[in-house]
C-alpha cells in the first residue's frame, strides 16, 4: 500500500524540482540524501534517522497539464529484522505465556514500527502540504541547499587508488600509471596535476567532504630482498628476468638514485614492496 496518492494541476517537471529541492534542502530530513533522481518521474531517498529502513520512493506520472504522485517507503532489512524479532518472541510468549513476555513483545513490536511510521508520516505530511501550497499559489519557491566545503583528495591517496584500478581492473602494473604520467607533463603538468589528472579520466573522485589522513609509508623490505622478489616477478609475469630488470634500474640510477634507492623505488612501483 502506497504512503501517499495525490494528484496535483501541476507538470510533472515543476513537481519532480520542487520535491527534489525541498529534500536536498533538508526540510523533510537534515541527513536525508537523495539516492536516484530521474527527471521528471522519480526520486528515491535515503532517509538519515532511519538508516536500517527502506528507501522512500517518490512515483511521478505526468497527466498533462496535472501530476499525479505516488509515495512508497520500503521496509528495509533493520524493520523486517525487527518484525521477526518480534514474531519470534510471540512464538515464546504462546509456549510460556506470562507478563514479563508480554512486555517484551509490546516494546519489540513498538520499536519495529516506531522509525517506519514517522518516516512515513513525516514524507507523507510535509510533501502533500508542499504541493497544496504550490498548486493554490502557483509560485514554486527556491529552497538553498547548503553543502559542506569539500576538499581535494590527498594526492599520495589518488595515486594508490590509481595503482588498486590498474592491478585490478586492467592487470598491469605500475609502470603503465607512470607512463601515463609521464605523458601529462609533458604537456607541461606537473606530477601532481598528472595525477589528478589521470585520476580524472579514470572516474575517481577528486573532492572529499572531510579530507582524510595522509596514508603511512609502509616500512620497505632490505633491498636485497625486494631484488630477488622483482627477479621472480619479471621473470614469471614479463617472461623476461634479469637483463629487463638490471635496465630499469640502471634507469633510476642514471636519474640520480643509488641502487638500492633504484631497487626500493622500482618494488615501490610494482606494488611489491
């Protein structure tokens, strides 16, 4: 059974922008977050003082010149762990019957429904209110959605992200990310900016809502090691061992490093350090 059936002389595109604002807005819920939205015929909210509920789903048919919306709330597994909860008690309460279990299933089977009803109340409420107010004055009010700063992700953070992508996705390794890099500056980019933006074309997000810690370097393995450890992978993965790997390093070494640095960097790049 639907919350809320209501037809409205209204489009359906002033409708859907409407309610779309007023939640974003946070007049129906502060923390409630649009999940889907699809102009002009629906919208689905996550409620933020419900989160184990269902999804609020806002129907939009266009009839016209008229609208017709249809408002359903979804149990969600936290209600419908909490109604077996309670069937479960009653099933106790039928073999043993006494006060104290009655109790217990009164307040089992009023906390079940006590978030689904004023989730459903509060939607049902404040959206058919809204639409009246609209439909008999005609104007269509602009609600300020205030959004918190976001701030850049760390750049060390997008660069592991672009490492995690390439391994798992693509199967490569490190060195196609660098190359790729490499290829932004020289457009005239610097690392940094390459990074991002490779982590751009890649879909990663460049913005966060509060910025997290920089992660910890992880402590490297004696070069010695991590050498025999590049041996075995150049060898299995690259088919190619020894003569490919001492190229690399001779590399970095002729960018200045020594060769344990080399050796360190290069396990650094190929996720094996």
């Amino acid at each position: 059974m639907p919350v809320l059936e209501m037809e409205v002389k209204l489009p359906a595109e002033d409708v859907h922008r409407v309610i779309f604002d007023y939640i974003r807005a946070g007049h129906i819920g502060k923390k409630d977050r649009v999940k889907i939205s699809s102009r002009p015929s629906y919208i689905e909210v996550m409620p933020g003082e419900y989160p184990w509920g269902g999804p609020v789903k806002i129907r939009i048919t266009p009839q016209g010149d008229r609208s017709r919306i249809r408002l359903d709330v979804g149990i969600g597994i936290g209600t419908a762990a909490a109604f077996i909860a309670s069937l479960f008690i009653l099933m106790i309460f039928l073999l043993s019957p006494g006060i104290i279990w009655a109790l217990i299933l009164f307040f089992a089977w009023s906390s079940t429904w006590s978030g689904y009803t004023k989730i459903c109340n509060r939607y049902r409420n404040k959206i058919s209110d809204l639409l009246r107010t609209v439909e008999r004055t005609g104007v269509i009010p602009e609600f300020k959605v205030e959004e918190e700063p976001k701030h850049p992700v760390d750049v060390d953070i997008l660069y592991e992200k672009l490492v995690h992508r390439y391994s798992t996705v693509y199967g490569r390794g490190v060195w196609v990310i660098e190359r790729e890099i490499q290829s932004y500056m020289k457009e005239g980019l610097s690392r940094e900016e390459a990074i991002r933006r490779l982590a751009e074309s890649e879909g990663l997000e460049l913005f966060e809502e509060k910025p997290k810690p920089k992660p910890k370097p992880k402590p490297s393995l004696p070069p010695d090691i991590l050498y025999k450890r590049l041996l075995d992978m150049y060898a299995s993965v690259y088919g190619r061992g020894k003569p490919l790997l001492e190229r690399k390093i001779k590399e970095y070494i002729g960018k200045g490093l020594s060769r344990e640095e080399a050796i360190t960097r290069l396990a650094w790049e190929e996720g094996i350090a």
